[in-house]
C-alpha cells in the first residue's frame, strides 16, 4: 500500500479530458505532492493507496477549479457605482477612481479575491495598479494567481468624448518599471502558485515603442502580455486619430499578435479582425456581464473559438459586472450568444464550462498545469454539493443534468470545497487561515470617504447616474 497525500471520494468527477467533460463516477483521486497521481475504483482505493488526509464527499460532484482569468480587484470598493451609463470608463468610474487611495483599493482587492474563492475561483487573473498587497493576500490565501500590473502612460484623468489622451513617458516608465519589480519579487513564488504578467493597459493607453519593449521583456521573461483589445470605439477612435489605423491592424504591424498575447474583450473588432487575432496564435478572455453592461455588446468569443483560438472568462470589475463569480460568467456566455445568434444550441453549458476550465487554461498559458483532472496536473479542484436545491434534482440517465445544472442554475454558494496545489484553501464555504469578516468589515471603512471626495467632480461630470441621483432614481 502506497502512503500519499489526499485521496478524494466522490460519485462524480468531470475531468473535462478530450473533447468534452471528462465524465467518471465511483473512482477516486489519488493526489501527492499537490498533483493528481491516478484514478481508481472506489472499491479498490483503500487498498491501494493511504493518504494523510482521505476526503469523503458523499453527495457532491468534483470540478476543475475555475479560472477567472481578468478582474480588476481593486475596482470593488466602487463596486455599483458605474453601470447604466453610455461613457462608462469617464462619467462612471473616474471620477471615484482619482480619488480612491492605494489602502481603499488594496481592501476592495482582498474581498473581491474572498467573493471569488467562494464562488470556486481557484485561479485569480487580476490586473491592477498596485498588486504587492494583493500577491501578499493571494499567497496567503493559497488561491492560485495570474498578475498583470498596469503599464499605461496616458494621465489619469477624466477626458471628454473626442479628446485625445495626454501621454507622460516619465509615468508610463515608472508604471513599467513597477511591473518589472513585480515580476523580480513574485514570479513563480511558492512554487509557482503566482505567475506575473506584462500588463499594458491598452495599445490606446501607450506608445508604440513601450509596446514593443513589452514583448520584448515578455519573451525574454517567458511570460505573457496580458491586455485590453479594441476594447470598444473609444480604443478604435484613439488609434485612429493618433495613427491612422483600426487596433488590430496596428497591433499587427507592430507585431504583437502572436502567442505571447492574451486580448482582453475584443468589443470593437469586425469578424475579420476577430479571425486575425485568432489565427495568430493569441488567446482571448471573454468577460459577458461585465460588457454586456458597460457597452451593451456580445463579443466575438464564438467567432474566435470558430477560427480556432482559446478563450477564457473573466469576471472583470465590480462597478460595472457588480460580481466577482465564474458561474455567472458561464450563463451569461452562454445566454448573451443564444440571444445574439438567435439559436439555443449555439455555446452549450459544456462549452462555458470548457471556458472556465480547460479553455481557459490554455488561453492563460496553464494549460499544462491547471484546467483539467489529469494524471500529472496540478491539484486544483472544487466539489459541488449536489444537495443543494439550485442542483436539484439530479438526472444521470438517460441525460446527465449536473452540468445544465450548474451553469444556469447554481449561484456559487454550492461550492463546499476548493482545493489548490492540493491544500485545501475552503471547506464549508469557510476560507481557511482568515476571519472573512475582518476583511468585509475593513472595506467598509471606505464609501464614506471615497463619496464625499467623489462628489463634486461626480455632479460636475453629470453622468446619468448624477442625474438618476438628482431624479430620485437610485
């Protein structure tokens, strides 16, 4: 008998190897040294194999854990503050963005990481300004983490339709040089469990050579470039002006559409457009509700998977999607595209589930390590309580419903166990090692502040939601 260190019962495993979900029942996962070592027959694991800690789940189903792969975590201390507007990034969030401090940001970090884990985010993919605290939270918390810091060289102010942003090379160095600390500091820290990103915030946001010296650094690091894309006409209209070019061609005359990119969103992109950044080896992260609100658009996901790219889910940032939680992202990809193709059968819950998995891995560039219960791959993984009533009733033959059932049903709080690198990081919806509370409340120590020194450039701006507020309407 062999001494291991965690065996894992359950009735139902979704491994999502090959080409679909991966489907076992009865088996049992044998994991050491935080990777799965084989599967076996429950009837035979005992014999085979003991392990130091032997989880039972009687009435559960066990998952990949999901990877959220591009979230702005410290945009939660303005979580609801930006949506319904039609100039979203300036007439919402800035005017409480310039005057959000780096500790305000740092605790809508650490509770948008805590919201995600209980959703059964076991990878986080944030992409911020500041993220020394948040690796800091991220290693204590043992979530697994893909971190971008922010490179961008354009002021930080609130511009008006039209106006061309102001560049400042000595703040775009800082911002890079930052990102470059950070990679120095955290890269493949405790084990490889934190990955560090090149973080440009958008062609539209740096100069043209900042962008090359990125690649540059990336593929000499042996990381990824992870950016927003035509992310909407305003990126479009910035290019244009400035150089006389859609984003997609000018990225690609720069030659920076190649596997080293992640393309965040991609909501201004023609179908052609959509094809070449598919086709030259770049990934997508895909953030529905987030999009859906912010701009009223359905991007081109389908369309990329269709021209053979991989694409993620993203929760992206609270004040417009308000939530931090995969399984939302899974309906809602899935819904947004049934109603824009007008066709039910367009992307099935297995496919958004591939997305929160195994796509998404691969899309990240982790998809040798993560996504998938594989011999050989890391530990990652949730078990979903199938008593709960958004699971009920459970339908094995002559159709399993446990899939239909999570993506459009589950809210999250049916996530009764997260496991990464094999450590199990929550059980009962309780994260080990933190007082949840101590974080919940420490947050709220900040809407007072952040709102009185939001408000007079917030009534002067005069979004919709000033005007909602003088109307009684929120």
């Amino acid at each position: 008998m062999k001494k291991v260190d965690m065996l894992v019962t359950a009735p139902f495993f979704y491994t999502m190897e090959g080409d679909g979900v991966g489907f076992k029942e009865n088996v049992v996962m044998v994991i050491d040294r935080g990777r799965i070592i084989d599967f076996v027959d429950t009837k035979q694991g005992k014999n085979l194999y003991s392990a130091e800690e032997d989880i039972v789940l009687d009435h559960h189903a066990v998952f990949p854990g999901f990877i959220d792969a591009h979230m702005h975590t410290a945009c939660n201390v303005m979580r609801g503050l930006a949506q319904d507007t039609n100039n979203w990034m300036m007439h919402g969030l800035q005017p409480f963005e310039n005057v959000a401090t780096s500790e305000a940001r740092d605790a809508g970090s650490y509770v948008a990481i805590i919201e995600a884990i209980k959703a059964g985010t076991t990878t986080v993919g944030d992409f911020e300004k500041d993220m020394e605290n948040v690796c800091k939270f991220i290693e204590k918390v043992g979530v697994r983490g893909n971190i971008a810091q922010v490179v961008r060289s354009a002021k930080y102010k609130v511009y008006n339709p039209g106006e061309l942003y102001e560049f400042d090379k000595q703040e775009g160095e800082k911002s890079l040089n930052k990102n470059i600390d950070l990679y120095k500091r955290w890269n493949n820290k405790d084990g490889g469990r934190i990955k560090i990103l090149y973080g440009p915030q958008g062609a539209d946001f740096v100069e043209a050579s900042m962008l090359e010296r990125i690649q540059k650094l990336a593929k000499d690091h042996k990381t990824k470039i992870h950016m927003h894309v035509q992310q909407g006409d305003r990126e479009t209209y910035q290019i244009e002006k400035r150089y006389g070019k859609r984003p997609t061609e000018y990225l690609n005359d720069l030659g920076l559409l190649d596997e080293t990119l992640i393309a965040v969103h991609l909501t201004d992109c023609k179908p052609d457009e959509t094809e070449i950044i598919a086709k030259s080896g770049a990934s997508m992260i895909v953030n529905p509700g987030s999009i859906a609100i912010i701009d009223g658009i359905v991007c081109p996901s389908v369309e990329f998977q269709r021209a053979g790219g991989y694409v993620a889910l993203g929760s992206d940032q609270a004040p417009g999607n308000n939530c931090h939680n995969i399984i939302n992202e899974m309906k809602n990809v899935a819904l947004f595209n049934k109603i824009k193709y007008k066709d039910p059968e367009v992307m099935p819950a297995w496919k958004a589930l591939r997305m929160a998995t195994i796509e998404g891995a691969k899309a990240i560039g982790l998809g040798h390590d993560i996504g998938s219960l594989e011999i050989g791959k890391k530990a990652d993984f949730i078990a979903i309580d199938l008593k709960q009533p958004s699971m009920q009733p459970v339908y094995t033959w002559p159709m399993r419903n446990i899939v239909p059932n999570l993506v459009y049903s589950a809210r999250g709080h049916e996530v009764d166990l997260s496991v990464v690198d094999g450590r199990v990081i929550m059980s009962k919806q309780k994260i080990i090692g933190i007082d949840e509370m101590d974080y919940i409340d420490q947050l709220g120590n900040y809407p007072d502040d952040l709102g009185h020194k939001a408000e007079k450039e917030f009534f002067e701006v005069n979004g919709i939601n000033a005007q909602f507020m003088r109307e009684g309407k929120l």
